[in-house]
C-alpha cells in the first residue's frame, strides 16, 4: 500500500497540488514567449515578495546555498572584513563561504537558542570597519528567530552591507527588505516559497549592485557571477530572451503559480497565519513539557519548532515511530544538540488539520517511546491555541 505522509520538516515542505502539476506538465523552451512572459513576471514578483521595489532579483536553478554563494562570491573580494551575526550551522556556513572568498571574517555568536547580544554587535562594527554583515533571519538549526530589523538598522548606522539568509523565513515571517535597510535577501524554493527544491530566489539592493559594479577584482566564481546573470535578468523582465545557462523551466513555471499563491493571500495574511499555527505547535509541546531550543517567544521562529526531547528518548527510534504514524519530522542539526532535539517544519500551506496530525503522531512516538504525559494533553492545548487566537 503505498500512502502519501505528511512532510513536517523545514524544508522540503509539503507543496500544493497546483504547483506540482505545473512541474509535471510538459517543458518549453526556454526561449518560448509564453515562458518569457512567466519568466518576466516572476522577476517582478519577487520585488514584491521581498518588498523591495528598487531591487534587482535574480532567480537562479540550484539550492539555497547556491544564494548564500551568490551573495558571497559577488560581494567579497580578498581581505574584505565581515561580521557573521550568528545564531548556528548557517552562520557556521555562512562565515566559511565568506572566507572562501577571501575575507576575514568575525562570528558574534548567541548562546544556544539566543541571539546575539546586540551591544557586542554594535561593539564590534564601531571598533573595526566590516564591508558587510550577514544575519540568518530564522537558522534551521536551532529555529531561533533573529532580529533583523535592530541588526540591519546597526548596519545602516554603521555603513555596513547587511545580507539576510531568509531561506526559512521569506514568505512566512515579516521581511522589509528595503524599509529596514537589507541589502541583499534569499531563499530558495523548497522552504515558505512552496516550490520543490531547485530555485535559488536573490534579491539585490541598490547599494549591494553599487558595491558590486565597484569590484576591483573578478568574482572568483564562475557560475555565480552576477555578471553573466543581471543582463539575463534584465532581458527577460523586458520580455525578451537571453542565454547564459538554462534556466529551470518547470520550476520557474511551478514558482510563478506559488507566487501567484502567496501575492493572492497577501504577505501580512500569511506572515499571520504562519504565527498562528506556529502557537499551535508552540502550545502543544508546552502541555506535553517539551521545551524549546529558542530561550524565549520573542525569538522563536513561525516557521519551524524545535523541541527538546524529554529524558530517555531515543532519537533514532522516536523518529521512526512517528514516520510509521504517517509524519516526517527532521532530527536536530545544531552540531553542539544534535541528538538532544527534533525540529517540526510548518511552512506554506500548512493548516491545522496537518498541525494536529502531527501532534498526534508526536504524542503516539512519545507513548511509544515510554514517555509519561496525560494523552491528548498536546491535542487539547493545541485546539485551544487555535480556537482562541
Ligand atoms: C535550508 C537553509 C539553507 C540552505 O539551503 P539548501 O537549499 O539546503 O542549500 C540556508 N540557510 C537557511 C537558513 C536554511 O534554512
């Protein structure tokens, strides 16, 4: 028998069936008009996506961290001072493509679960001159949600380029982009975006494209090189074609309906949503006493929890109980907790039908697994959560 199970992890996310069938359908040219009309439009879209009116977008075929790479190859050049504003693996990752690309470069790092402190940020961009500063809005690895718009504010004050890893939060948590002073903002497809894996979505501020025509060197990547992509991105928004590499098709037809999707729903609505069911989730793990990796509400993310596991638990077989309920979860990520913890994605069209599923299916693995809780305990908590709010 073969039945489909919920995915709750974050990322690849559950897709709406509208997307998929977009994907399966037969491919074009990637010269077509039709296509270059989707390809066109969904330029566009992505300034709004990203609320940055006066951005340069550039959507490119490979995963998130291909946009980490995209960001640090082209504004990185040999000896460049950067400061990684840490809050786990993906600033760990962020640093070493950075470093990659020549710079020296300083992590602030939080405690487990916290951000860092924003006085030893501000310590650090007053003491020594930075070209750019790099913020992961929501790190995967401990779902800890970072203020943005405080750091991005520091960077402004302080001339800084200010990058933000939005791989899990655009199209779930607020990001103004252009408001609060971003300069460069990704994701990819797979996360809140909706699409299956494939798509790297970049957006480029006025001053990232100013830094980045003011290289002295080469980018020291090939593919990557915002040279060879802006004329195509700049071609297709005018409606016209252009090669450098073939664009994704499918997908980029599959990310034109999921934009459609989340424009037609509207970024407040949804940034709401995600916060509601996000307290569902929240709620629940409460009343079975879980705690969270995240110190505290404030800074947890919407699109993702991540609790840790009562005593006793054993990952490996929790996990497994819960996948035989009809759930995917993910393990932990965060090198320092990794067997400590678990992570539930609730990304994209996610509703309360998938959020009690899966709270059932971590009650069912918690029984199973010989830990002691009132049955339903989650359950109630959660549907209270939801009813109330
Ligand atoms: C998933 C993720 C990435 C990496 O994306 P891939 O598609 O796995 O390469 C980078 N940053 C954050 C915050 C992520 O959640």
């Amino acid at each position: 028998m073969i039945r489909k199970s919920l995915l709750m992890i974050p990322g690849p996310i559950e897709f709406d069936p509208e997307v998929l069938i977009e994907l399966g359908k037969p491919t074009v040219s990637h010269v077509a008009p039709d296509f270059i009309e989707i390809f066109g439009n969904t330029i566009e879209q992505m300034r709004v996506l990203f609320q940055s009116p006066d951005g340069q977008p550039f959507l490119v075929a490979g995963s998130g961290t291909l946009a980490m790479d995209l960001a640090g190859a082209n504004l990185t050049e040999p000896g460049d001072r950067a400061l990684v504003v840490n809050t786990g693996y993906f600033g760990d990752r962020f640093g070493d493509i950075l470093n990659r690309y020549g710079a020296e470069v300083q992590h602030i790092r939080g405690e487990i679960g916290n951000i860092p402190d924003i006085q030893a940020v501000e310590q650090a961009l007053e003491q020594s001159s930075y070209k750019l500063m790099t913020i992961t809005h929501v790190d995967t690895s401990t779902g800890v949600l970072n203020k943005v718009k405080e750091f991005a504010a520091l960077g402004r004050k302080y001339n800084v380029l200010v990058i933000v890893d939005g791989v899990c939060s655009l199209a779930a948590e607020e990001l103004k982009m252009s408001e609060w002073g971003v300069d460069v903002a990704f994701t990819a497809s797979q996360k809140a975006v909706g699409v299956p894996p494939g798509l790297a979505l970049l957006v480029a501020g006025p001053r990232a494209m100013q830094a980045f025509h003011q290289r002295k060197t080469p980018v020291a990547n090939y593919y990557a090189d915002w040279y060879n992509w802006l004329p195509v991105m700049q071609a297709y928004e005018a409606r016209k074609a252009a090669y450098f590499g073939t664009p994704a098709v499918n997908l980029v037809r599959a990310l034109h309906v999921s934009l459609n999707q989340i424009l037609q729903e509207g970024l407040a609505a949804r940034t709401a949503r995600h916060r509601r069911i996000s307290k569902v989730f929240k709620s629940a793990l409460l009343a079975l006493n879980l705690e969270q990796v995240p110190q505290n509400p404030d800074i947890a993310a919407a699109t993702m929890t991540a609790p840790y596991y009562p005593q006793g638990i054993q990952p490996a077989e929790f996990l497994s109980r819960v996948s035989a309920e009809g759930v995917v979860l993910a393990g932990g990520l965060h090198p320092e907790i990794r067997t400590k913890y678990f992570r539930i994605g609730h990304m994209g069209s996610v509703n309360i039908a998938d959020a009690i599923t899966t709270i059932a299916a971590v009650e069912s693995g918690l029984a199973l697994s010989g830990y002691r809780f009132e049955p339903g305990a989650g359950l109630s908590a959660a549907m209270q959560a939801y009813l109330q709010s």
